[in-house]
C-alpha cells in the first residue's frame, strides 16, 4: 500500500510538472535585421542584444541580414519572419522607402517594428533609434578631417550605398558645413562616391579617388567597412601623411591604421551599446510600455532612459573620438 501511495505522488508531481510546461509562455522572439552579413559593426549590435536578452529574460535573438546589402534582401527576409510569428523585428534599413511596405504588413500581424543605425520611414516602424543626432555627426566628420588637413585643400566622401538613409543624412549636413562655415573656406569637397560598404568595392574607389584626384588631401568615409578599406588603399598607395584619412570606424578594424598613421582619429557610437538599447526599446513595445510616441521614454538599463522624440526618433548618444593613443583599448571590446 505505501509503495501504491509513493507511486500514485510520484505521478501527480509529474502531472504537474508536464501540465507547468505546457502552459508556460514561450520566449519572445525578436529578430535583429542587418544591412548585410559578415560585417563587424553589426556583429558587435548583436553581441548587445544577446546582453539585453540575457538581462531582461525571456527572449530569443534571430540575427539574420542578406549577402549584399539591398533592400530586397532584406524584404524577403522579413517576410520569412512574418511567416514565423515573430513578436518584433529591429531593423538597419538599405533603403528608407522601400522597406515600407514590408513592414507595414509585418506590424498588421501585430509584429512590433523599429529601426536603428539606419532608419525606415515613419510610416514603416513605430521607433527609430539613432545613435547620435545626425547634425552632431555631420559636423564632427567635418572637423575631424579639417584639423588633419589643417583646414586646407581637396577633400572626398566615400560613403556605402547611394540609398543609405544615415548616410546620405550625414553628407547633407557635411555640404552644408563646407559651403556655409568659414572656417573650411579654403577646403573644397571634390566628390562623393560608393563603396557599396563592400570592402573591395570602397578598397577600388579610393584608388580611383587618387588618380582622379591628384591633389586630394582627405577622405571622409563614414562607413566602417569604407574607413578601413580607405586606410588599406592609403597604405598601399604610400600615401600615409600625404592623404588624410577619418570617419565612422570600428576600434578593432581601424587599430592598424590609426598606429600606422593613414587615419589620425575617427569616430563611432558603441555598436553593442546600439544593439543593447534597440532591445530594450523593442521589448517596451511589445510589452506595451510605450507605443512610440513623443514624450514617452524607456528605461534602457544600464543605458539609462531613452527618451522618444517626434516621428518616434530616439537619440542614444554623441559619437567618441578615437586616435593612436586610445584605440588600443577599446580594439579589446569592439
């Protein structure tokens, strides 16, 4: 009888235990979508949001992106997470306008959508987070190669793909700071060109940036596959100290350069930081915390409070200045 009783425990413990796990809820599944595998930079947003993940509990990460950076890429592979019930997609869009449509008919399925680094139209997402105000980082940039340049002489842009919204956000403000601030009147921007933010592609158009103009003193490239493809295309071209290099770069990938002298200093937000707080946000959404509007704010962790701005634009924080004497220590971290 008391080996009956120890069974008949022994089962409804297990009842019990099984009935537990059939009704605990799943995991929320958030998707990170990229401008294109393999690069560094987005590798680095992923590793953040693993680490919101892990701290807020309860959710799993899908970090996918296309081979090559097109906006086409990346509208099959939202509607692939359509398909799989996903509860949010975090986006870098390869085109603001394109991806619209996607989008809009992700969150028609009740799918929470934001971008950041690279913004979706309004219409498209509820939030986007960017990592800097894009006037602030314009400006820099300007700055940044003026006082290599020693604010005088021929200066081009290498920038990734001509649809890029941050990008080409970046670019306006740089031409209005060249042709309105005195202090660069005696800089001229002699080109913009793409590099598709393929590291050959940007290696091939600073070597024609070169040839087409013999009198270039400095490159802006504010794109971290282009910098460092920039700062390879001076090297080997022997132009260290004759053609001044800055612009967005990883700490990891520009270290060399920074040493060797072909980049004096560039700049970048914390990409982990990035992914991190674009998680947190999407989180709040899907939890209903906010919706997106103007005024709400979310409390990021260790990032603090993110504050929504008009057009659910959120602002994270002022770019970092790197050079030799610093970029060895956060090469460790990114």
């Amino acid at each position: 009888m008391k080996k009956f009783h120890k069974l008949i425990t022994i089962l409804v413990v297990l009842m019990m235990v099984v009935s537990v796990g059939a009704f605990a809820a799943p995991n929320l599944k958030i998707a990170m979508v990229v401008k294109s595998m393999g690069n560094p930079f987005f590798d680095a947003c992923r590793d953040g949001a693993m680490e919101a993940a892990k701290a807020l509990g309860g959710i799993d990460i899908i970090y996918q992106g296309p081979a090559t950076p097109t906006a086409e890429g990346q509208i099959e592979i939202i509607d692939s997470l359509i398909a799989q019930k996903v509860d949010g997609i975090i986006i870098s869009a390869n085109d603001k306008d394109a991806l619209i449509p996607i989008t809009k008919k992700a969150m028609s399925k009740g799918i929470k959508v934001m971008s950041f680094d690279s913004a979706i139209g309004p219409g498209g997402r509820l939030v986007d987070l960017i990592p800097s105000d894009t006037t602030l980082i314009g400006k820099q940039q300007v700055e940044l190669i003026g006082a290599l340049i020693k604010y005088t002489g021929e200066v081009a842009i290498l920038s990734a793909t001509s649809q890029a919204t941050n990008q080409n956000a970046w670019i306006e403000v740089m031409k209005k700071e060249f042709a309105s601030n005195a202090k660069y009147s005696k800089m001229k921007l002699v080109a913009t060109v793409y590099g598709d933010d393929l590291s050959d592609k940007s290696y091939r158009e600073a070597m024609g940036l070169f040839e087409s103009y013999p009198n270039l003193k400095g490159i802006i490239s504010p794109t971290t596959v282009g910098v460092a493809a920039a700062g390879k295309a001076i090297t080997d071209k022997g132009l260290i100290g004759k053609v001044q290099l800055t612009g967005l770069g990883l700490p990891s990938e520009m270290a060399f350069y920074a040493k060797n002298g072909a980049c004096g200093q560039f700049a970048l937000w914390n990409p982990v930081d990035l992914g991190f707080s674009a998680t947190q946000i999407t989180f709040a959404l899907i939890k209903g915390k906010i919706k997106g509007a103007e005024g709400e704010s979310v409390a990021a962790g260790r990032m603090g409070t993110i504050k929504i701005g008009k057009d659910g634009v959120a602002v994270m924080g002022n770019p970092f200045v790197f050079n030799k004497d610093n970029v060895d220590k956060y090469a460790k971290i990114f």
